[in-house]
C-alpha cells in the first residue's frame, strides 16, 4: 500500500500518517519528492487493515494506492499454469476443450426439458442448464417449480449423455439440490451474497460463478476467495454483461473481461451471451466473439418454443439456431487453439 | 404494453404478433402510420406476462415499450399523498420532520457504541445505526460482532432515547434481529436478494431498503414491492450511490433520485451520504444537499475515533463534524418546508 | 510515477523497466518486498512521457500509477487561496455570493429574450444566458439565430442591468462573438474541442466550461489548462450532469463534482441543473443541491412560454419558478457561508 | 411519437396535450385504458420537433415515447441490403472482405512510418493509418507533425500498395488533408462536433466516424446523418470502445454494437481494439472478437519500437504480432462468411 500525501502536507501530517503505520504493525518508507511525499507501507497488517485503509481520509492525505490484489486463491499467482475443473463424466472446463451448456432459462415441463436436452446434446452442448428456482426482479412472475424441476432437469440430463448446472439463491436449496446438479450456478444478483458463499465454500461440486451487473473484475475475483477460502478450489466464473449508459442491448457484455480474468486468475471463464444482450438475434455473434477472445466455455439458452417460454424467451435460441452456432464455433475454435468436439450422433446435414 | 414493429415489417409479421397477443388472452390495437404499424396491447395478460415479453424478439418486432409500471403498491398512485412510517417511540419518517439516523458502520465494544449514541442524540439524531452482522467484499475482513453488537446496540440505543436501525443480511437472522432493533436495513448488494425479501415481509417492523449500486430507481421499487406485497407496507427507501465511470469519490450519488422516487412512489426516501462518498470530508456537503433537495431523512457513518474504526473509518464523521452538520442542516431544512427538532440538552457553544 | 511489478516479473523485466527510465532521463527507485518490486520514477521526464507511460504494457509489469496531476495551473496548488473571476460591472464569480445566469435555451425572438431579461433581473440573476448558436445533434433542428441573436441578447442584458454569457461552438465563430459577451461557454461535447480551447486561450474574457458528459475531473481540469496555458485564466467550471445506467433523467447530476472540483482546483465551479435533469420539475430540487453543497454559482434555462420554446422546452423553468427558486436558494446560502443579493426592484408579494 | 399520460392525469391535462399537438400540425389519436389514456401522435410536425418534444414536462404527462428514429439516411431502412463503400484502388469496405487498417498512432519520421507500412502491407492490411494531427488530453504532449506528416505517411503508404487514412480534427484541415488522404478520420472526441461534421458532408472522400466514448449508437447514427445530409454518403462507423464503471481496461469495448448497428444502419462497421482496450496484450483477443462478432473492418495500432513510440506505445503491437493476428483472423473470418487476403508477398514462415 501506498500512501500519496498532498502536495501541501505538512510535516505534521506526515509524521502522523507514519505514526499511524507503526502503530497497526507495518514499517513506512518514506520518498520525498520534488513535489511531494509518498509513503510505502511495508509488512501485513492484515489485522489494521481498516486503520489503515482508514488513512485515506487523514489530514494532509490525498489518496490511498493498493499495490497488491486483494484476493490470494483467486490470483493467477496462487496456481500460474491455470486451473482445469473437472465436472463429472469426464467433463472438465479450462482445457483445450471450449465446453457448452445450454438449455432453457426456466425448466418448465418433462417435455419441454426432454425436447431441448436431446438437440443441445445433439448438437455438441456437454451441459444441460434450467432453472428451477428462478430469482424474478418481480414479485408476480413464475418463480421455478422446485425440486421437481430439478429432478426432470436430471432425468433428460442423464437421458442425453449431459452433466446438469442450476442455479441456486440461498443457502438453504444448497442441500436440495446436491442430488441432482453437478454445477451449482450463483447469479448476477448474488455475487455479493456472502452467507450464499459462504455455504458453497464447503460444498465438494463446482461452483459457476456470475459476474454482478456492475462488478469489477476485482469484486468477481473476492466473491470467488469467499468460495475458495472455504475449501471449494473448483469455482468457474462467468462474463453475463455489465451495465453501462447504452440500453440498447439489455446489458454490455464485456468480452475483454475473458483475457484480462485469464491473466489475473488461475480460474477458468465463461460467457453467457443470452443474458448479456437479451435478444435472439444477438446471442451468436456474442457467442462468437466470446469464443474468439478465448472463452473456456458458453452458457446458452435454448427452448423449444422460444414464443411461449415462461422466462427469457426473448434471448432464447431455437434449438436449430443453437445447432448451426455450434458450428461456427468449431470454425473458430482452432484460431485460439481451442477445439469442440464434433456431433456426437449425426452429420449436420441431417438436421435440415 | 405496445409492440413497435420495424418499418419494413411484413403483413405475415404483423399477423403473427396480433395472434399472439390473442393467444395470452389481450386485445391487439392496431395503428398504422404512414411510416410503420403499431400495436397497442389491452388486457392484464398478467398469467402471460413472459410470452408477452417475448415478442421482442419475435421477426419484423423493432421493439416492446412498457407504458405501465410493474409495481402497484410501491407506486404513487397506491397512496397519492405519501406514505408516513412509523418508527416507534413517537419517531415518524414522511412527515414534515428530516429524521436523522447515526452511528457507526459497526458495533465494536461498549465504549465505542455508548459514546456515539451519546453524541449523535445530543447532536439530534432519532436513530442509531450500527452493524452487527457485516457484509465485507473480502472474506478476511471483520465480519461484526453479532448479537452481541445488537445487545451493545439497543443498551446504547435506550441510554440516550434513540431509535435502533441495523442490516440484516441473510433470513436467518430475521429472528434474531427483531428483539433489537426497530428498523431492519438491507443493504445495496443484497436489494435483490429475494429470498431476503420475501422474509421481511412477513414482519411487522419497517425495513430500510438501500438501492443496489447499479439499480434504477424501477428495479428499487420492484424491490420495495417484494416486501410490501408479502404484507409489510413499512418500507423507506434508501439512496447511497450508484456505480458511474468517474472513479475519484467511491461511488456517486445520484441526488435527482431523491425527488424521482417522491414522484413515482409514496414511500419516505433517505439519503446515506456516507457510502454515497466514502470520503469524510465529502460527507456533510453531499448531506446538506440531500436535505436540499427533499430528502425524508439521512444515514451519517460516526465514529469516536475514525481512524482506529474497524470499518469504513475513512467515511465516518468525528462527533462534532456531526453536530456541525446537523446546524447547518437546521438552516437549509425550512427551504424544503421541513424541519429538524433543536438539540435536546444544550445549546452549540457547549460542545466547542 | 510508480511501474508496479508483477508477482513474476523477472530480474531481466525489472532490469529492463529501470533502463528504460533512464534512458527517459529519470532517475529509477527500486523497492523490493516480500511479494513484489515497486519502482519509483523519480525526475519529470516531460519530453519522454509517452515513453514511460508505454512501459504500461512492458514484459512483467503489472500496472503504472500516477501520483502527480497532469494539470498544473488548474490545480489548486498553484493558487491555494481560490480564484475570483471578474465578469465585468461588479460581477464576480469565487467570492461569498452564488452568482445565477439564467435565460433561454435559444434567443428566439426580440420579445421572447426582453421579456425573459427582465424576469430573471428582478428575481436576482446576475447574468442572462442564451444561444445564438445551437449545438444540436440532429440536423434537422433549430441551430440558432447568429449574430443577430447576439445582438438581442446584448441589448436584452444591457436594459436590465445583466451581463451575458454565450455558447461558442468554432473558433470560427470567437471573433463574431466577443463585441457582444461577457462570458464565451463552451459545452460540454466540445470540451475536449482542443483547437476551440487553445483559441480560448488568446482571449481576455472569462470562458465557463462545462464537463463533457462522460469526462471524468480529471480530464475537465486538463481541459481547463488547455485554456490557461494560453494565458487565460478566467476559467469557471460548470456540472452539468454525467451519463450513467439510470436513464429516468437525461443526465444523472454528479453533485459531489462540485466539492471533489473545489478540493482538487482553485477555479469557481457552477451547476446547470437544466441540462443536468432534462425535466422542468427536478430544476429546483437539484439547483437547491447544487447550492447546499457549495456551487459558486447556477446556470438556469428560463422560457417565458416553455411550451413553444425552439429548444430545450421540457426542462425551462416559467418565469415565476425561477423566482421562487431564488427565494429558495436565499434561505439556503447561509448554511454554506454564502448569500444571494435581494431582489434589485421589488418585493416578492409583488409577483403574486 | 407517443405520449403516456399519468395515471392520475386529469381531463384537462389531456385535453391540453391533445391541442397542443394539434397547434403543432399533428393528430392526436388517443387510446384510453383501464388505467391511463395514451396519445399517439400522427403526422411529421417536423416544423415543431422541439414544441412536441416540450410535452415531457406538460402536467399530467409521465413521459414521451419516441417510436420512429430520428436518423434518415443512416437508417437501414433507406438501403435496406447494405453500403459498400469505396476507398480507392480497388479497396472498398462493406463488402466479403474484411479489410484492416494499420499502422502507427502518430507518424514521427520517415524510418518509422516506412517500417511499419511495409510490414503492415507484407501482413495484409489495406490502409496505412497514422496521425498528423493528435488531439492530446494534455496541451503539454506531442501534438503531431503536421502537414509534413501527411506527406511522409502518403509516400510510405504509396510505396507499399496502401491507402492512407488519418485523422482530421477541425474543419480548418480539410483542405490541407485532402490531397494526402483517402478516407478522413473523425475521432471520438470530435464525434458530435457539428462544424466538424458539416464541413466532411461537403467533401467527396470517404469518412471513418468514431463513436465518442459516452455516445449512443444512436447519436453516433445521428452524427453520421449530419455528413450525410450535405451530401457526403460515404460513412464507415468505427467502434472503439466505451467508458463504464469498468477501469481496468481504459475502454469498454462493446462488442455488441456491431451487430447493433449492421440492423440498424447500411453502412459499414470497423472495430478499433486498440484504443478499445488500450493495452497491447488485449488488443489481440479483441480483434479476433469483433471479426467474429461480424466487423466489416479493422482499425490496429502498430509500431517498430512501441517502447519509444510518441504516443499510445503501449496499446500499439510490435510489427510480428501484427502479422500473427492477420494470421489468425483468416481463420476466423469464414464463419461469419467473410475472407480477409492473403499476404500479398510471401508466407508466414518468412517472418520467422
């Protein structure tokens, strides 16, 4: 940490600042400039680290300069060579592999769930997503039908060769739905749930962690050290769009965010371009450019009858629509060294 | 709802629309300009709110504008005059009076919350806040001290004849929290946490909700509406900053909110000038024109000793920065028709 | 400046780091902790900053931090006492008086801009403001009257005792412009206009400039050296709302800016809470803000017939709002140490 | 235009609105719900834009609903199968090609922008890019070569088979660039600088327009209308990133405006990673996404020496990088149907 003082600190407030240093158990290296005085802070202080954070608004203080990360686990420097999570029947994210989950927003019923598990898996999708408890920004919206949602979730996962990601809001579903997820998904709107977090870091499944709307990059990474530091290592984070001033798209997905959490974590990292621009038309060249920035993996929504879909049938994509992206992804997945794996069944000719 | 189809829409398009609006149980209006056709849609179509939703991205669909809010009880027009919550003991937020609510970020020993108490109710604030359970962005910070900070809380709170308002973070600690405090607060990461939500209400005290740090002022309603449509009408709204590009103050606060919500919303809304800046020395102007501009009340961070806090200490005011504050505020208030009570025991020239 | 090593740098990029900042004619400290190497620039390097800032990108470094302004006359180190500007006949603007310009958007009409001048006088402006020529991003708008709605405003001011402040768009139009000004503006999509600003700075009368809707103080007080460095000093600093999420207004007022401008800067700053809301209703509540929290002064969009107004209708107050804001704005100025000159003419009860 | 009235509004706010529209040349056509009256207004009222507009405030009135764009020539609709636009010598953008632009941010000398135009040419580009004149944040950085730079930059670009394309800043220039250039480029921060804007409608040559950094796409459009309207029909837009909370990055690049913008305008699109991320590692992954994403083109920084460049040395690439990523856009380029030439001279093993 660094300490900037005011071109017109006085020596009073200088000594001061020092002072203040010593006292939460850190040295201060003082340089003085031409113009002014800057003050290095040596040494922990994890336990004054609200003291001296606390400097910021010391007399003769201009600003406080955070020179290290806050988040260990998390850091590309804890695990340089990259993490590979492993998710189940050999399925694992952060290889040369570009892995897929795809699926509808909301389960909504044995039929539309067997529909859309059977051509995303088709299609070359590793992972059947679905919703079956729903966080709704309004209180008379369909809000998931549960457990039982869950339990046909599994059933066409299974049915397809697929593993299953859902999404989990409180800490009391954690145990409901161990049976049947193999990836606990955490939303945008949660990111900063540390009770939620907390209870994932001691769980043995991966956890699929979504970037909040107007989180830094930085936030993401502390909201994974909640998980970590509970003993969960195996924690996935995803790019779902921010909020900036253009509300043309629903949100503004951030691809640079995949290159530059590549550089600052160990953590595999994937995108969700159904959420990140809210618009069918849209999700494939988002999904393109994720996958041409170097995405491990896609969250996609695909319903059967995207018109008649309980939640975001706006950004859903028709299950033919998902077939034909998965190929151009194959298209682009050499130019970053990636690979997909071809349709497990048959040709694409077939599909016509 | 009214659907704007594209200029070079087709008659097939158009058709399509019109039956699914049918279909959800709505009239269609068609009106067609000499540039482009547009369909108003009459009807609740509540049951088919998504497949309405899902138009937008339904073919030769421009757009979908909402003319209607998606809250009802939060709304205005539920309670045109405004809506007075009250607090206890005779403390009222709405009316004519600006309440001010004080302490600090968290409660860390008797000392420290028996001396702000006693400062702040001297200075004139009717509340006291101060955290117990802390929501922290790093896992390795203090996390509060929990029911005992509420015990230390209420004792201070009762000493000095105040109100007691502090966050609750999670359902589960709805029950715990009730015995305390007066005003259960939520927090801005967790003000679309909707299990959270739903549980406060179903209690009978008044919950501050804060807005997200990325939320419009809709989406806090729609959260207000969770609350209020499980029963509990007592909710005060609450600006603190939102999230913007300019990075010198921690966050900005977003003033025009104040009478935006007044406007669109009958519930009381505070300003917490506080986390809206994150810098002391901007606390009392940022304050001073909440006040200005309507604000029903405040939230100001006050520590005894700031730089030793264990948390925001670079954000709370020194005692008598409070009390300097709240004289300055006594003079803007009757702009605003509104007033702030005279200190209770003595006079300004004491606390030099 | 400070080159903040990565975890892994390597002795050969630290080495080539300080090389590099020789060769930039700077001195290199270096500070090796537990976890990583700092090094500290230390000279001014003016005629090699592209080249030290490019070391931004250099093997093994991390990030650079600047702990210097880039401005130097705007800074308020270089004038620590506060500038007043003199706006000619007694008119200053720094000192203890909130000075408020007000006018039309557009000088439309000899009546119109008569009428307004003589409303705005008696309830307290000090200046009248009003375009000739209009920035307007369609090009199919209204763009003003020219010289001849200069001329309308010089003698419009000159009858009521007002001075005028002005748009300019071109140095071009720099030379049309000063017979008949006072105080040349510049708006806020030219603020980073550097040929206009490098012409300001030839000029002897003030120029208020306001903030580019997403630019940053920083970039504000840069733009304000631009002027300066000419020889210019009468420079005035105008908030005038920035773009973010929220779009219920058309701007969000960032009312921090002003206190965050007077702390970095010796120049008067003022607030156009007319821009800064885009809607007649919120004029007052923020213009009241603007002066609780400090502003020098008010820029305010008055239309005798807002309705039928060229431009900008929606957020012109009616004459007799404006007065009553003024009112308004007396009782508050106090709680700020400021005060606004009484009414010239005639009693408020006067207007009933 | 649409005109939602309150809930609350009263006969005679109605009935105000309805005249109006009427005084303004219009119908009104009004649809009375269960719970509010809205007002469509029919007709152009070109002549009274800003009178209609003026209804935001009107009593009564909850908002203005605009349902027509206020771009004409820009619009899609006027070109429904999209504008390929020619640039000289065969080169032309909009069509199968995906066509780059490279080079240095500013031209410096003639070893410099020799070296960089024959290795851009020898990778594939197509335009040589290079400023003469820069607009600088700072009056105290390098502010171009002038006239002589255009010179140095044409017989470098000559030489190697290039067009020229560089930036113009002030309508003053246009006749000095003209005959160096073969396409003027608009940069961000002139985006709506009308004079600007005016003067490239009257010239015959091409015009590469960047979105300024906090612009709408549809301000960019509108800005793109302005040099349409007089007569200047060649209009390539340029993404190039926008500013948001994020700061890790100096720019948010918005990956989905291309999309965006190829349904809204005929006119083709560029994307400009470098200013869009404003660091050299980044500028790669960007690149590949816009091409992926659908980009007609692409704007790169490149320099022999970027640790010495001038200016944007560390957002630039070293020339071998360059080549590596024209390299792997050929890859990418046919799952989106586009092709990008092969190097004209040799193959890639030479560059070893």
């Amino acid at each position: 940490m660094i300490v900037n003082m005011a071109v017109n600190a006085t020596e009073a407030e200088i000594s001061h600042v020092v002072t203040r240093i010593k006292e939460c158990g850190c040295q201060a290296h003082l340089s003085r400039g031409e113009e002014r005085t800057i003050v290095g802070v040596v040494g922990k202080g994890d336990k004054h680290r609200s003291e001296l954070e606390a400097l910021r608004s010391a007399p003769g203080v201009e600003e406080i300069i955070y020179i290290s990360h806050p988040f260990k686990l998390a850091s590309r420097d804890f695990h340089p060579q990259g993490s590979i999570v492993e998710l189940g029947k050999g399925v694992a994210i952060g290889g040369t592999e570009v892995v897929v989950a795809a699926g509808p927003c909301a389960v909504e019923s044995p039929e539309q769930i067997d529909a859309v598990a059977e051509s995303v898996a088709q299609a070359g999708a590793k992972l059947l997503r679905g919703g079956a408890f729903k966080p709704r920004s309004s209180p008379y919206s369909f809000q998931g039908l549960g457990e039982e949602g869950l339990r046909l979730l599994r059933r066409a996962a299974d049915n397809n060769g697929l593993q299953v990601v859902s999404e989990v809001m409180d800490p009391s579903q954690v145990e409901i739905m161990l049976p049947y997820v193999d990836v606990l998904q955490v939303g945008a709107r949660n990111m900063q749930n540390y009770h939620l977090l907390r209870a994932l870091g001691e769980v043995t499944k991966p956890v699929l962690l979504k970037r909040g709307m107007s989180a830094t990059i930085e936030e993401l990474l502390l909201s994974a050290e909640y998980i970590m530091a509970g003993g969960n290592y195996g924690v996935i984070l995803c790019e779902r769009g921010i909020r900036t001033f253009d509300n043309y798209m629903r949100n503004t997905m951030d691809i640079a965010a995949i290159p530059v959490i590549q550089q600052l974590s160990h953590l595999p990292v994937v995108a969700d371009p159904s959420h990140g621009t809210g618009r069918r038309d849209k999700v494939a060249p988002l999904a393109r450019a994720a996958v041409a920035a170097g995405a491990d993996g896609l969250l996609i929504e695909v319903h059967p009858d995207p018109e008649r879909a309980l939640s975001d049938g706006a950004q859903s994509l028709y299950s033919n629509q998902f077939a034909e992206l998965m190929d151009d992804l194959r298209v682009i997945a050499p130019a970053v060294g990636r690979e997909i794996e071809p349709m497990p069944i048959e040709p694409r000719a077939a599909r016509g």
